[in-house]
C-alpha cells in the first residue's frame, strides 16, 4: 500500500522540478554563445563570435514549450538542429 504512494510523490516531484527547471530561450541562447565561444581558437574568434552569434541564434531559433521540457530548433540555411532542454540542460537531438 505505501510503495504505490511513495512512487507518486517521487514521479510528482520529479515533473515538478523538471517544470521548475526548464530552460527558456534567454537560457538557451546564452548556452549556445558559450558553446561557441567555448570552441572559438583565440581571442578575437571568442570577441566576435560571441557578438556575431547572440543575434543570430535570436533570429534562427524556434522554442516549443512543453512544461516540463522544451524543444529548440535551429534553423540554419540547408539544415535544421534540435536540442531538448530539460533540467537547465541541453542535448542534442537530430543534426540536421
């Protein structure tokens, strides 16, 4: 009798902070400049790239929220990227 109770508060509390938790736009265009900057090979590629990429990631990304996780899509010119957002994280899901 208590297993079943203590299963639905662990699986409520999991969604709970997976909805507290999920990353917005502003999160995911800050990661993707890190990420990029993070690969950039000196200096001057961090400066720019971070000043060329926030503008460009506002522009080609589109969010579809679900609550408890969000799907980015990255629209570049010949492809298209998804990334899931959950737990303040990101993860690749198809490289276009």
């Amino acid at each position: 009798m208590r297993k079943p109770i203590i299963i639905t508060i662990v699986v409520l509390a999991l969604l709970l902070l997976a909805a507290v938790t999920n990353p917005s736009r502003d999160e995911f265009i800050n990661w993707g400049v890190a990420e990029i900057r993070s690969e950039a090979e000196s200096d001057l590629e961090r400066i720019f790239g971070g000043a060329v990429a926030a503008p460009m990631l506002e522009l080609q990304t589109e969010v579809n929220d679900y609550v408890f996780f969000s799907i980015f899509t990255l629209e570049k010119s010949d492809s298209e990227v998804k990334y899931l957002g959950i737990f303040n994280s990101f993860f690749t899901l198809s490289q276009g």
